[in-house]
C-alpha cells in the first residue's frame, strides 16, 4: 500500500468497522481491546509496524483473535491500512 491510497483506506475502514471496532472502538480509543491511538504499548514490539501486523494475523496474548485467514480469504490489507491512513 502507498500512503494515501484511497481505495485501501476505504477496504481498511470496512474491515475496521466490521472486526475491529466492536473492542477497539470506532475512534480507536479501546475497550476490551488496548487504544490504538496513543505510543503507549504493552510490549515493544508492538510498537512497530511489523509487530501490529503479526498480532493482526496471527492473534496476540488474550482476547485478540487471528485475523490472518479471514484477511486471505477477502484478498485484503489489514485494517492498520485504515488506521494509520486516517
């Protein structure tokens, strides 16, 4: 993805909207799920874009679930495309 392509900030905002928001909240701010919009993480590598995609993917310590699959299955870029688009 390049920065400010649309067509990816749209397809991230409707996975957000879908999988996301229920526990990140529609802002980001957090619920169940930690606020994606402050620096302050639970361990260090979540800090980088790297670590936000493995968690995304592959699941991460407590109620986060794996979205790896789900993603594949739609042929889409994670919903940190939405994110860090905004």
């Amino acid at each position: 993805m390049r920065p400010g392509d649309e067509q990816a900030i749209t397809e991230g905002k409707k996975i957000y909207d879908r999988w996301c928001r229920s526990c990140h909240l529609a802002d980001g701010s957090g619920r169940i799920g930690p606020n994606l919009n402050d620096d302050q993480w639970n361990y260090p590598r979540t800090a980088t874009d790297q670590g936000k995609f493995e968690i995304i993917y592959a699941g991460g310590a407590g109620a986060m679930p794996a979205f790896g699959n789900r993603l594949e299955r739609l042929g889409s870029h994670p919903p940190e495309t939405f994110r860090f688009g905004v």
